[in-house]
C-alpha cells in the first residue's frame, strides 16, 4: 500500500463496511470480520458461545434483525430500518402491532438539541424495543393518528465473534493494539479505529525488522475487550508493555488523549512525545475522561498500560452516536493523520531503548567524523542535540526520558543514535524493563 494512498484507500474500506449493521453479536459483526480478514489473511476469528461466564458479565445471546419500520393509518412509512440502520434501538425484542400515538410516544427516541439527526441508542441487557428517528421527524407525527410498529428480529443461542492477529518480533514483549467493530452506520465512532487497525497491521507485517511482538484484537466494544481480557489475562499481563486503543481517529478537527489509570506508562509517555512534537492541536484528558476499553485494560486486577490516541474524542464532538457521524465526518487525511501518529508512537517504542556512551569523559567527535571540522556558532548548533544525547546517555535513563530532557523531538534524534553506534559510542544496556 503505497503511502500517498493511504488514506484514500482506509477511506474506501471504510465506505464498503459503512452499510453494515452491526451489533454486540451476529453476522453483521462477522461480515465486518471477513472483511477485514481479506485484507489480513492471517487474522484469526474467534467466538465465545452465549451464556459463557467472564468475569461478572455473560455472554448475550444473539441479536438479528431483518426489517423494521414505523408506518401511519395512511400507509406512509415515517422510518425504514432498510435506509438506515440507527433507526432501531439495538437489541429490540420483535413487535408488530399497531397503537396510538401515546402509546407508541413511551417508544420513541429523538435529540432536541440536534433536530435532523437519528440517534444511536441500545438496551443490550433489558428487554424492550424502540424507534430512533429525528426530532424533526418527531414534530411532524400526527397526534390524532393510529400508526404500526414492526419490528422483525429475533434473540437466539449463539456466539460474540472477534478476530485477532499475532506479529512476532524479536522480543515476546508485545504492543496491543486494540479496536472495536459492534456499531451500526457511523464513520468516525466505529469504522475508524477498524481501518486504521488494518493499515497498521499491514504495515507492521511488511517491517522487516520488528523488536517487539504485536497482537491486534478486533472486539464487541466492553464485552468483548471483557471476555478477551478473562481468556488472555496472564498471558497480556506478563508480555504487554505498551496498549493503543483505536477509536474516532478518523475526522481532520484535533487529535486527543486519553491517559492510562497509571498515567506514566511506556505507552504514556511514548504517545505523549509523539503528541507534543506533531505539530497537531492536542487535546489531553484525564483518565477520570475514560469511556471506551481503556476502561477495561486499565481496570484493577487488569492494569494494562493501555491509553487511548484519537481524533475528536468519543463524547466530545456532537455528531458522537447519531446518524451525523457518517462518511462526511471522517476523510481520507483524517484517516492518514491518525495512522501516521499511531505509527510514529509505534516506531518510537521501537527505537526506545536505555543507551549508554563508552567513553569516560567526553568523547573526540571531530577524528571520527562527527563534529565540524570548523567550529562556529553555527555548526554548534547543528551538533546540540548529538551532545546533549551522549551527556545523559548514563545507562539510566531511555531515549524518551532524554529527548524530554533535553527538549527535542525524539525522532531527531534516530540517526544521530546510528552515527553514534557505527563510530562504537553509544551501547545498548540489556535486560531493559519497561516501566508498567
């Protein structure tokens, strides 16, 4: 995938799998999947069957819908599941019937505040159905009419499906990248995070050199992350050093974070240098800001070093689970800017590494190339960086922790590394444990 067309072509999977109803469960999820897998040949799915016990929460059981419309006595349809799929409350109980307008009002769900939006709205563990639609279509019922509800779908044995994928590196230490792929129709809150996934994956598959492992996990956002977490925790808590959740990356407004509980992980700090040296208007939160599965890889007992790194953060922009949240919300660059910030963090956790020069006292860069044969206060300049590196190059402290130090931006600071390795300077210390 060339890197010009990158986010053109996120942009077009994104646009294929918009259509696409997905839920906590079913075949939309799983369609979503094989999508994805086409893409990645060596994704792996997995289901866990209804009723499975993790943790304190239970597998659901299925939800499939085939139709569904709100309809007056004069047989015109107000709303068509068939033209959009948020005009359903997720895993409604099936009714067909017709009422009043006072009895179907109690079923009814709109936003004032955004008058032409459909809202996205689910009662996944108690049973009861309704009809999403827009405040506009909501003024515009007729009171004095009687009108049908239909909604065709069912609740059955079956199974909550998610995919995952496992990169080997050098190191069993792995990075997580985690999505979710369990919402209907909305670009920026369910499709980005998938495709940027994906890029991410292909990239990462096609590096020829990687230190660290990396598993993807494509879930049903909270169950899924949930029952994941209980099938995998021993072996997530002893390798992962460093977990991204992928969520609204997708839009061209900001980017934002989401700290882990911890707050100063490896994965905190990588993703803040990143941040702050971008270029980008970024909006930091606290962890008290938490709403997506960071919530759940930081959870006591858990405590991943998880942290979430997005556009315009879930619940902070106002299109957030309406209709509104469609393709034109998100863009080719939008999508673009959210891969290329997650793989500098990516690249920068592999560059990460505790250095420590090989000389007492300072070393003679001139007779080995690497100090201006003439000094001036230009060319000190030019070589600031490279000596502020080796002076804190102590076997203490990593190439974050010294690119902060010293106020520079840490990818700068890569081929001044290999220089300083090539002419014997610099050495790697082993047995490095990451802070979690």
């Amino acid at each position: 995938m060339a890197a010009d067309n990158i986010g053109t072509t996120m942009y077009r999977w994104a646009e294929d799998l918009f259509p696409i109803n997905r839920s906590l469960t079913g075949e939309g999820v799983r369609k979503t999947l094989q999508y994805i897998k086409a893409l990645i040949p060596e994704l792996t799915l997995h289901e866990i069957p209804t009723g499975t016990v993790c943790y304190d929460w239970t597998v659901p059981q299925e939800w499939q819908i085939c139709e569904a419309f709100l309809m007056d006595d004069s047989g015109n349809k107000i709303v068509d599941f068939r033209n959009n799929n948020l005009h359903v409350v997720g895993y409604s109980v099936p009714v067909d019937q017709e009422m009043s307008f006072e009895e179907l009002d109690a079923h009814l769900y709109y936003l004032k505040e955004l008058p032409d939006a459909i809202p996205y709205v689910t009662s996944y563990y108690t049973k009861r159905w309704g009809i999403c639609l827009s405040y506009n279509q909501y003024k515009a019922l007729d009171r004095t009419k009687r009108y049908r509800v239909k909604i065709d779908a069912s609740h059955f044995q079956g199974a909550l499906t998610y995919a995952e994928l496992l990169i080997p590196g050098q190191s069993t230490q792995e990075i997580f990248l985690s999505t979710y792929i369990c919402h209907p129709s909305m670009a920026n809150n369910e499709l980005s995070g998938p495709v940027v996934a994906t890029a991410l994956a292909q990239y990462l598959l096609g590096c020829n050199e990687r230190k660290y492992s990396y598993r993807i996990v494509f879930a049903p956002e909270t169950i899924g992350a949930i029952c994941y977490i209980s099938k995998h925790l021993n072996t997530l808590k002893q390798n992962v050093v460093a977990g991204f959740n992928l969520t609204t990356i997708g839009d061209d407004r900001l980017f934002s974070f989401v700290p882990s509980r911890n707050g100063n992980t490896l994965a905190d700090r990588a993703a803040r240098h990143i941040l702050k040296h971008s270029g980008e208007k970024v909006v930091y939160y606290s962890f008290l800001d938490r709403a997506s599965d960071e919530r759940q890889y930081c959870f006591p007992g858990v405590d991943l070093p998880f942290v979430t790194v997005c556009r315009s953060k879930y619940h902070a922009y106002p299109e957030y689970h309406t209709s509104l949240d469609n393709m034109d919300l998100i863009s080719p660059k939008g999508l673009e800017g959210g891969f290329h910030m997650l793989k500098n963090i990516i690249e920068l956790l592999e560059k990460n590494a505790i250095y420590r020069v090989t000389t007492i006292g300072e070393p003679q860069l001139g007779k080995r190339g690497l100090y201006p044969t003439v000094s001036t206060k230009e060319s000190r300049r030019s070589i600031e960086a490279m000596m502020n590196f080796i002076t804190y190059a102590d076997g203490a402290k990593d190439l974050i922790e010294i690119a902060d130090i010293i106020k520079v931006n840490a990818q700068t600071l890569y081929v001044i590394i290999e220089n300083l390795k090539r002419a014997s300077l610099l050495e790697t210390v082993e047995n490095y444990n990451v802070q979690q």
